[in-house]
C-alpha cells in the first residue's frame, strides 16, 4: 500500500515544526513530539502520553511512525549483531553492532548497493540501486536501540554509544541525506550520539571531504587500502578520478582533524597484495610528507564468497602493524568479529539474495517438472 501520510521519522527539527504548522499546530508541539520519537523511541502516534488523544486523531490522518522492517536479526557468539532490514519498496540494507569494552559501534549504511565497485568489497558486487532517506538512515539506529532495549536514551552504562558511516554505500556519494540524518542523531535532545562519537568512512570523494568536515563536523576515516596508486587504481577504483595526492592533500586539510581527532586510515590486509613491508613504510611516508593527522586500522581481509582474495598471515598483519607503531603512527589490528554471522560489509544482503535465487530456481524446476509435456 502506497502511504500517502508523512513519516515522522527522518525530518529535521526545522521540518517537523513546518509538519506541526500545517496541521495547526505550535512550534513547541515539534518539541514534545521530537522528544517521543528520538529520546523515548516510541513506536505508535498513540504512545505521546502528553498529547491529547485529539491530537493523536489529527497527527494520525497526516503522519505516521516509520519503523525499519527487521527481515533477518543474528546474534554472533561473540556479542556482534547484525540486522537486514527490508524497506518500503522491497530493497535490503544492512548494520552491524560491534561492543566492545565500554563502548558498542553500529555501523550503518548510506545507499542500497553502491555504485564504487571496490574489489575486494561484497557490496561492490551489488549495483548501486539508490540513495537511502534520511529516515531509513536513522531509522537503523533506531531498530537497533529497540534491539538493544536502550530507550530512553541518555541512559548511562548504554551498549550503543558510537555510529559509524562504514556499512553499505559510499556515504559522501549521499551527502545531502547523510547530514540531515547525522544532524538529527546528534541532537542533543534525542538520539544525543556527540558528534566525537560518530565517523564517516569515505573511499576517496575528494571534491565533499571539505564539506564533510564543514558541514556534518564528524571524524573522518579513509578507505586507504593501497599506498600506490597503481594498486589503489584496481582496489578502490574512484582513485582513477581522485588518485592518491589529491586525497591525501583533502585529508591535510580536513577540518577540525588534529592530533587529539586523528583521521582512521582504515587498511584492508589481503595476502600478497599489499601487505609488505616496503608497503607498510611507504604509507608512514605519505602521512608524513602531507602531514597527515593519521592513525591505522588494520583489517584482516574477511573473504566472501567468490572473491580471489585472501587474508593475509598473522605474521604479515603483526609485521606490518610494528612497523606502523615503530614509525610512530598508531595501528592497531581489528580483531574479525561476527565470523559466523557474515558480519563483513554485504554479505548478508549477498546471502539473502542468493536464497531468494535458490528458491526461485526450485520453484521454476517444480514447475518445469509439473508441465505436461507437449507432445507424447
Ligand atoms: S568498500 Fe565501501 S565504497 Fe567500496 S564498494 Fe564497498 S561499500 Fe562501496
């Protein structure tokens, strides 16, 4: 059913005072109503116990709560979480929650699909579809609060306390509807996650960096995963358009980056690929030589299914982190989390379609083999 009302979920606060004036109301209902969603979490018009239940009748011919529709929820054994969600129009997108000592990330994505085709990334292999909205941008943090059972928000000792823009999608390539949704996960009166908490992970859209830190004023983390621009040509493909001194010069220049904000280079480690030493030593000369605030990441490849990649040693990925921290830079190595539940970007949506195929497929044999034959 097409809805013809309007979600309440994913309009800025300048938006749900024009919503609440177009049916009549003050500015002050914006505020009432902005606190029910985003700091009670609350899932029905009907749950505003301080508005009237007049008011509940008007608000609900024109708006309604658009909750994320949970298709496939996993829990790893080792407390990581993942969600698929379904949206409005069929497509699949999906988080992950990762705790971790005193602190929990939910990396969320920005498109269904993406359109950079790294190539050694699942969600590459799926073709960019489109843009999500801001709503379903914060409508996953929202699912995964419900989850977690961490409404209200505010709360202390809560698992989810940082976002990362690092799930599916390139979410510079979706600015506009990146910094609304970021602009509403910040407020203070509502989902209130401090901007300090949150990084935006890009592959290289050097022409937004500036923005980014300009305008949606969070960390930033880099899909680095190449000190060459040979190899970063193949492995993150926009550096063909913006190679690798462009990029580093917009890091430079990030604003708001220092050494107390560093910008996370983040580093996939594929075997004979790009994990030697001289690898390791030539990324610490590039941080230095543009001044890069910089720390690493170190990301044992996690393979997929179908990719020709493979995960480097432990002894290559130790390696290569010592002599990162014996050039002064810090590397820490990403432990792999939620091995067996497809925690990696897209695998999951990867793995749903490839059951939707493979019922497809059984239903057409079944009905192949149903057919009367034509002719005897
Ligand atoms: S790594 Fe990020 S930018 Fe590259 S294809 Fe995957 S989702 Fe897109």
């Amino acid at each position: 059913m097409t809805q013809t009302r309007t979600n309440l979920i994913g309009l800025t606060r300048e938006e749900l005072t024009d919503a609440m004036a177009s049916i009549g109301e003050k500015a002050f209902r914006a505020k009432q109503i902005w606190h029910w969603l985003y700091h009670q979490g609350v899932k029905n018009i009907s749950d505003m116990t301080s508005l009237s239940k007049s008011l509940h009748a008007k608000m609900e011919e024109h708006f309604y709560i658009g909750r994320l529709e949970v298709a496939r929820h996993l829990v790893s054994v080792d407390g990581s979480q993942k969600w698929l969600f379904r949206l409005e129009d069929g497509n699949e997108i999906e988080s992950v929650f990762i705790p971790d000592e005193g602190r929990g990330a939910l990396c969320i994505s920005s498109q269904v699909g993406c359109s950079l085709n790294c190539d050694f990334c699942n969600t590459g292999t799926q073709r960019i579809v489109r843009n999500l909205t801001p709503a379903e941008i914060v409508g996953q943090l929202m699912a995964a609060r419900d989850s977690l059972n961490e409404w209200p928000s505010g709360v202390d000792g809560r698992l989810l306390t940082n976002i990362v823009m690092m799930g599916m999608g390139e979410p510079l390539m979706n600015f506009d509807n990146v910094k609304k949704a970021l602009t509403i996960i910040k407020d203070g009166e509502g989902t209130a996650i401090s901007r300090r908490r949150i990084t935006l992970s890009t592959a290289g859209v050097v022409p937004l960096i500036a923005r980014c830190g300009d305008e949606i004023e969070v960390d930033l983390a880099v899909s680095l995963h190449a000190a060459r621009d040979e190899l970063r040509d193949i492995l993150v493909p926009i550096n063909k358009k913006y190679p690798l001194d462009q990029l580093l010069k917009a890091c430079a220049a990030y604003p708001g980056a220092r050494n107390a904000r560093r910008i996370t280079m983040e580093y996939v480690m594929i075997k004979d690929v790009n994990d030697s030493p001289e690898d390791a030593r030539l990324l610490a000369k590039l941080m230095r030589q543009y001044k890069i605030p910089a720390k690493f990441n170190l990301i044992p490849f996690n393979p997929w299914p179908g990719t020709n990649y493979e995960t480097s040693s432990n002894n290559a990925v130790h390696k290569f982190s010592r002599i990162l921290n014996d050039l002064g830079f810090s590397a820490p190595i990403r432990q792999p989390r939620g091995r067996d539940i497809m925690a990696a970007c897209g695998q999951l949506k990867s793995d749903s379609e490839n059951q939707k195929l493979k019922a497809l497929a059984a239903k057409r044999k079944a009905e192949h083999d149903a057919a009367e034959p034509l002719s005897a």
